[in-house]
C-alpha cells in the first residue's frame, strides 16, 4: 500500500505532519516564539517518540497490499495483520496517519534530501537541517520560519521512507 512514488509522497507527508507538524509546535508557531536549544530539545523529544512509532508501526501499513481503506473489512484484514499486542497502539498510528493524509496538500513535493548518517538517530537526522539552523540563529518562529523548515523535514521524511529506513 501507498508503495508506488504517488503514494510514498503521500505516506511522507502524512507521516511529517505525524512526527512533527501536528505537535505541541504549532502551539509555539501561534506564539511565535523564538527558536533556542530548549526549543530545540523539546521538539527533538516529541520527534523521537513519534519516530519510534514510525518505525515499529509504518512496516504493516507499508506491506499490506490494499490501498483502498474506506471498507471495514479491509480495514479489519490491515489491523488483524499486526500481532495482537500492538493492535490498539497501530489504530491509534492508523487514525493518525489516516487524518493525516488531507493535511498540506498545498506544500512542494519532497525532493531526496541528504542520506542520514551512519549512528545518526532518525530524530537528528530529521531536525539536523533548516529546523537546527533556525534555533542556533534564535529565529522566530512565525510563519516564513514555519515555511522554510517544514519544507525541510518533509524531504528528510521523505528520504527515510523511500530509503526504507521505516521497514
């Protein structure tokens, strides 16, 4: 499912708006607030869970082989398919994801970013861009900032995915 290019751009930016857009960010974006390394430790935090998650779960919606998840019985075939014990953890991934896939439907197309590091964790790799730049720079966060680095952590988003870096 979403394995072809079409749908892998899709899945990216869901997953974006999962790790890191819909977050306690947009909280700071509506206050503006300035980037600093608290900042920056915050948001690593919540990206690093969500990216946890990510990588256990995005395996079972990436190999299942129906893309069309409006039909129940579909849907149960995709949940029935994880083990037993993350099932309610993937319905709650699944719904976020899922909720995901109407958001930003304005924003560039993700480009292949630089490959992460050999030892990079996945949450630096993705905050190691414009999102560092601009709290090592005390940048306000507003909504030109909010532009230029969420354009930035889709493409790594997108890189990981594509790189197989979720399987």
């Amino acid at each position: 499912m979403y394995n072809d290019e079409k749908g892998r751009r899709i899945m990216a930016l869901s997953i974006t708006h999962y790790v890191y857009r819909n977050t306690r960010l947009e909280d700071f974006h509506a206050e503006c607030v300035q980037m600093d390394r608290n900042f920056y430790r915050i948001i690593y935090n919540t990206v690093r869970t969500k990216l946890k998650n990510v990588r256990e779960l995005q395996r079972y919606i990436d190999s299942f082989p129906d893309a069309d998840l409006t039909n129940k019985a579909t849907l149960d075939k995709l949940i029935n398919s994880v083990p037993k014990e993350l099932q309610l953890k993937f319905i709650r991934y699944l719904q976020d994801i899922m909720f995901g896939l109407f958001f930003g439907t304005n924003w560039d197309t993700a480009v292949q970013a630089e490959k992460i590091r050999a030892n990079q964790s996945y949450a630096n790799y993705v905050l190691a861009g414009k999102f560092n730049e601009c709290c090592q720079n005390g940048c306000v966060l507003n909504d030109a900032t909010m532009r230029i680095i969420n354009k930035d952590v889709h493409n790594r988003i997108y890189t990981l995915l594509t790189g197989g870096y979720f399987n």
